[in-house]
C-alpha cells in the first residue's frame, strides 16, 4: 500500500469518508445512527415473551399488541423519521429459554435494547447480561421490585406498578374495609409474589395474616395450597398470581367449597383471560363468575371504559393492526407501553444512541405522559416505573375502577396518598413530548 496520496486525491478521499459517516458536505443534520439496531429509517428492539407455556394465556397478545400500536405510528411517520421494528421471541416463561432469547436478540439480531421482556423469573436471568453489555432494558414487563435500582443496574427499567406498592395499596384497602378479617395469601414463588406480600404485610397487622403459601410455576395441583388458607380460617383471600394461577386457584376452590373475599393483584386478574381459562378448565361449567366481585387495582384506564380517550385510540389499532386478538386489559398493557416507548425515542432524538436513551429516562422520565392514570418515579437511582394504582373490582365481567388513583413508595412506612392530576388526552396521531 502506498504511504504517501496526492493532496488533491487525499482531500477527496477524506471527504468522501466523511460524508459517509456524518453528511460531510450537507446542509442537514445527520439521520444515521453507529449505535447497533439502528439505521437511517429503521431502530429495532428485541422482547422474550411467553408465546406458549404457563404465562402464555393472555400474556401471549402483549407483544403483537405492542407491535400492532408500532405498525400505527409507522403508518404516521414513525419517530423522527425512523420506523419501529419488534423481533419477538417466544421463551416459554423459562428462565434458561430466556437466557438463550436475549443472547441471540443481542449477539445475532444486534437489537438496540431489549423492551418489554416479560415475567420475573425469566428477566432475572438476563438483567446482569444486558447491563454488563450497556444494552437498554426498557420497561420490563412485571412489577419485580429488583428493576428498581439504577445504581446497580442502571440499563433496567421497570413499567408497572412495583409489586410491592401494589402490595401495600390493596393492604390499605384491606385495613380500611375488612377490618378483623382473616386474611390468607396465594402467590408465586419469586420476587412477584414475595414483593406482593411484603406490601401487604406493610399494611396488615402481622396477626391478620393467618397463612401465605406459594406456588412454583408449572405446577398445576395448587389445592393443598388453597386448602391450607381455607383451614387457617382465612375470610379473604389475596393472590399475587399470573392468570392461569387465579384461574386454578379459583377452581380450587369452588371444589372445596370455599368462598372467600378474593383480592387479586392487576397482572392475574383479567377477566377475559381469566374467565376464558376457568371456562376451559371447567369444561364450560364455570367462568367469569367465579371471579365477579373480587377486589382489585389498576394504573391504566379499564379496558371496557370505552368513554376513555385512550382506549378509544387503542381500540383504533386493534382494529385495524390486531383484530385477531380480543381487545382486553393485556392488549391495552402492550400499546401503553409502546406508546411509552416512542415517547422516549421522540425524546432522545434523531442522533440516537443507547446511552441517550437511558439519560432521557433518567432526566425526563417522570415528566412522560400517556395513558397512566398515576406518575412514573423514574430518575437516575429510581426506575420502578408507576408510582401507585386505583382500587377496582370485577363487576359484570368487567374491571371497574374507584376511589381515585394513590401514590406512595415501597419503602416501609411510606404514606399512601391521593394523586389528582388529570390523565392527559392522547395526541390526534403519533406521540406528543411531555
């Protein structure tokens, strides 16, 4: 190779390569991106979900849900000139399947975060890897109280509600309305379910509740369990449970002919899902009507609140990017965060990198707006998504909202407060900046 060029050839040759690189050359503003997943009009992002398995029942229409509200906004311009493009992967709500999911998303598929991955047991297993490799890990789907540290894990963001929030929301409830009751406590095995309970327990005396017994995913025979709480005594009976678990509680016992007040948290407690799960359980002798009346909670708008701005947007996508799905609280779960998502793309801007990304959610993140009904906590050492939920309850086969939404922090203690801001209307198309 020669070492020397001619001035002319050289100045030529260096120009080239920077118009190549940044629009040497040009009056307007660079459109590409070095950052891995990006490219001049496209930004891809990767997502583990359980497409089959014990979490698939509805949890299976999140991602298309999400993808659907992608295919919305591309149709409208995408996001500062970039279209949203979403690889999904099936991983069967298993941890080790994750494990294998989220390597080829980020090693092969070279995604520019991972967003929406769902389950606690599952994302456990790849939040060390995505934050060794400074790969964003955008708005898990559960409410693990193990998002929330962006010391430690600074990539990872939570979305919902942090579980044990949730907890101590529907703890208060408890206090105030069943006063003296025996309480007994159905939840999985990890940090879903144990973030549940603490918040509970935050709220309950420690003599109130008389039994708390878990569940391992994948094992469906869950009557000793049920028949424990019912032995306790137990007059109430809260689950932190995915909906196949409500469900086979639930049937568990209707068989032992068991009635108590049930209290489920917001993930297990579709009634879609759940009543169409008891119905096939039950070979069509049981649906919905075993969950009517129970007590729960929400941070977005009911599904069937088809007065709601929101879920008339949502409602729109549906039918036109994802009719194949019922329109139910796990499709309005996977536009919302979506919606989250292209807010903070907006936000970062045209010159996109990952670390962007992540700034944008530290600094600006509590500011985003959307169909939640509460405040998001983020900030630089705070990413627990949603900072409380409105009390609801299943009535007529549908989540019925009451009370005003509340806010509080999971730390031990914390108040629980009103939160009165109004919910803002959606953008007539697209995503409007906070």
């Amino acid at each position: 190779m020669r070492r020397h060029m001619q001035p002319a050839r050289a100045l030529l040759v260096a120009c080239a390569l920077a118009l190549v690189a940044a629009g040497c050359g040009s009056s307007s503003s660079s459109s590409s991106s070095n950052a891995p997943g990006v490219s001049a009009t496209t930004i891809t992002f990767g997502s583990h979900q359980p497409l089959t398995g014990p979490a698939a029942p509805g949890y299976s229409e999140i991602a298309p849900a999400s993808a659907a509200f992608f295919k919305y906004l591309n149709a409208n311009g995408g996001i500062n000139g970039r279209k949203i493009k979403l690889i999904y992967k099936d991983d069967e709500y298993n941890p080790s399947k994750t494990v294998n999911v989220v390597h080829q998303l980020v090693l092969q598929e070279n995604v520019f975060g991972i967003f929406e991955g769902l389950g606690t047991p599952t994302h456990t297993k790849v939040v060390g890897f995505l934050n060794s490799e400074k790969v964003p890990d955008l708005f898990v789907a559960s409410g693990c109280p193990c998002w929330d540290n962006g010391s430690s894990q600074p990539e990872t963001f939570g979305w919902q509600p942090n579980y044990t929030i949730e907890g101590k929301i529907l703890g208060q409830y408890l206090k105030e309305h069943f006063s003296g009751k025996k309480v007994g406590v159905f939840y999985q095995d990890d940090d879903f379910g144990k973030g549940g309970l603490e918040g509970i327990k935050d709220e309950l005396s420690g003599s109130s509740i008389v039994s708390a017994q878990p569940y391992q995913p994948g094992v469906t025979n869950v009557a000793p369990q049920i028949s424990a709480i019912k032995s306790a005594g137990a007059e109430v009976l809260v689950d932190f449970t995915v909906p196949i678990y409500t469900a086979l509680g639930q049937l568990a016992s209707f068989t032992l002919g068991y009635k108590p007040q049930l209290v489920v948290s917001n993930v297990g407690i579709d009634p879609t899902t759940v009543g169409g799960l008891l119905k096939t359980f039950s070979k069509g002798k049981a649906g919905t009507e075993l969950i009517e009346g129970a007590i729960t909670d929400g941070y977005l708008p009911s599904s069937s609140d088809t007065s709601n701005p929101w879920i008339q947007l949502f409602m729109k996508v549906h039918d036109q990017y994802d009719r194949s799905a019922p329109f139910d609280g796990n499709v309005e779960y996977g536009m919302a965060t979506a919606y989250t998502l292209a807010q903070v793309l907006k936000l970062a801007g045209k010159d996109l990198t990952r670390q962007k990304v992540v700034e944008v959610i530290n600094n600006e993140g509590a500011k985003l707006t959307g169909p939640g009904l509460v405040p998001f906590r983020y900030s630089s050492s705070v990413h627990g998504g949603y900072g409380g939920t409105e009390m609801g309850q299943v009535r007529g086969g549908k989540i019925v909202l009451f009370g005003g939404p509340l806010v509080t922090e999971p730390s031990s203690g914390a108040p629980i407060k009103p939160y009165s801001n109004q919910q803002p209307a959606p953008p007539a198309s697209g995503v409007s900046a906070p």
